[in-house]
C-alpha cells in the first residue's frame, strides 16, 4: 500500500541541473559583459548576448518556480530553492541592466577599472558555476563550498576598491568639462558593482542553506 500511494507522489524535479544551467548563463553573460567593455563597434553585438543569456535564465527561473510548486519532496527547503534561484537569478538582471545603459547612452569607450570590475565578475561566475553543483553532496563539500563562498566575499571586496578608484579617476577626468560624462560613468560603475553584489548574496545564500542542514 506505501509503494503504491509513493508511486503517485511526484517525483523530485532536477533542481540540481537547473541550478548548474542557470550558473552556465551567469558565466556566457559576464564574458559578453566582459566583452562589451572592450568597446568599439562590437558593444551592440556583445550586449545582445547579454540579453540573450538573461532571457534563457529567465526561462529555467520559470521552470525552478514551478517545480517548487508541483513537487511534493524536495531536497532541502522550499523557501531556500525559491531564493537561491531568485538570487541567482538578479545576477543576471543586473548585467542586463549594465548592458542596458550603455545601449541608452551610446557609449562606445570604457575605462581600464571598468574592464577589471568585468574581469572580476568573470571570475565570480566561474567560482558560482564550481560551487552551486556542490549543494547535491553538500555533507561531503562542505568544507570546499566554504573556501569558494569566501572566494566570491573577497572578489566583492575587490569590487569595492576598483568601484571608488574609478569613481575618482573619473570625477578628475570630467569635472571641469564633461559632467553628463561622470553621470553615465558613475551609473555604469554602480551597475557593475551591483552585480558583484549579487554573487556576494548567491554565496551568502548557499552558506546559510549549508548551516541550516549540517
């Protein structure tokens, strides 16, 4: 009688593969962040595959979302599924919203702390793409899922630093002559900022589910 009425549970749905397809997109999007910083005639090219990769991890937050809902067990709690994926999810926002501004504003050329913070968020996704397929053994991981969450907390501190490096260097490079320059400078640098941020929640987040089941 047991098998039969677990036979008509539903199954649990492949969060762990959504979680590691999603971090796939945090990667192809930071490189064409990345790339588009570059500047030049290539800018529009590299900010439609930002756009791209948003749309297709819009796509499997759809499918997370749902599969919370329609599955009876999951492997660890709901609300830390919903966030986690959300979470992961604003990462990319955030490199659409970059990608955003600087289609609205033209601009074509980017300063040298702009590329490092891009650098940076390469790194970042690299070391989330690592570290979110280890919550499937988190028991095991634990210890490395540690090193890589302090990892991604210690390039966010880096964020910071090239974040007021280049808001100065550009304030000195604009103040006297060109301040509609340093507006669309700042906002650029706050994007940027903003989405190493999110990789500091993602990291957060994973931390927290980790105590909460060790």
């Amino acid at each position: 009688m047991l098998s039969w009425f677990q036979a008509l549970l539903p199954k649990e749905e492949k969060f762990f593969e959504h979680f590691a397809a999603h971090a796939e997109t945090l990667v192809a999007g930071s490189e064409a962040l990345r790339g588009l910083l570059d500047g030049g005639a290539t800018v529009p090219q590299f900010c439609a595959k930002v756009v791209e990769e948003e749309h297709k991890a819009d796509a499997i937050t759809r499918d997370v979302l749902l599969a919370v809902r329609r599955t009876f067990i999951t492997p660890f709690d709901r609300g830390d599924i919903k966030d986690l994926i959300m979470l992961m999810d604003d990462a990319i926002d955030q490199m659409q919203k970059t990608a955003k501004v600087i289609m609205l504003f033209e601009v074509k050329e980017f300063d040298q702390p702009m590329r490092d913070m891009a650098d940076i968020i390469v790194k970042a996704s690299k070391i989330t793409v690592e570290l979110v397929p280890l919550l499937n053994s988190m028991g095991k991981q634990v210890t490395k899922i540690g090193k890589l969450t302090e990892d991604i907390t210690k390039i966010e501190e880096m964020a910071d630093q090239l974040h007021d490096k280049g808001l100065k260097a550009l304030y000195h490079a604009h103040e006297n002559a060109n301040p509609m320059g340093y507006i669309i400078g700042a906002e650029i640098y706050d994007h940027l900022e903003k989405v190493v941020d999110r990789f500091e929640d993602v990291a957060n987040r994973i931390n927290g589910i980790v105590l909460e089941h060790m």
